[in-house]
C-alpha cells in the first residue's frame, strides 16, 4: 500500500469510519501494513461492495482492473497519478486529450 492509500485509511479511521482495503498483491503483506492503522484488509469485490465511497489509488496503468458492477452508484474519488515512466505511456493522457478521471468514469 502507498502512501496515498495509507493517508486515507489513516485519516478514515480517526474520524471514526469503518475502513476497508484491499489491493491485487499479496494479502498477508497488506493486513501487516493496516495491523497500526486499525484496518482490516479485504478482497476487492468485498471492500467495493460494502462502502458508499471507493477511493482508487493504484498505477494508472491498472485502472482497467477495477471492478465496473461494485463500484456501480457508489462515490468514486480518483486518486490516480499518470506516470509515464510507471505506467508506460498512454496516448489519451500525452496528447491531453482526456484526464486521469475521464478515463476512469468512461470505464465505469
């Protein structure tokens, strides 16, 4: 987990919010990292369907890996950074004909 997500699950569970992670790598390493922040992981699918806001903080390049039917009616905050050395480039995003989050509404 970066240090986006970290920030938000800090600042969710200070404020008394039931905070729920997940990512696509190994899980045993995501509950260590959330063991201080008082947070549990979860399965994607899971943490998606039982919030009301989904924050997306991965590479850009995965954006196309988020789940379309969980994230349905729910609040989406993009918290994606475009990096062409990370993500490889993408010709919407280099020419500046689409956003970061044109990209990631059009997908959901």
């Amino acid at each position: 987990m970066g240090l986006i997500g970290c920030l938000i699950v800090l600042h969710g569970v200070r404020n008394s919010h039931e905070v729920m992670v997940s990512n696509s790598r190994d899980q045993t390493l995501l509950a260590m990292q959330l063991l201080p922040l008082n947070s549990n992981p979860a399965s994607r699918k899971d943490a998606a369907r039982s919030s009301g806001v989904v924050f997306i903080a991965v590479l850009f390049s995965k954006y196309h890996s988020l789940l379309v039917q969980a994230s349905v009616q729910k609040m989406v905050v993009n918290a994606n950074i475009y990096c062409p050395n990370c993500d490889g480039p993408i010709s919407k995003l280099d020419s500046t004909k689409a956003t970061t989050s044109e990209l990631v509404v059009a997908h959901l």
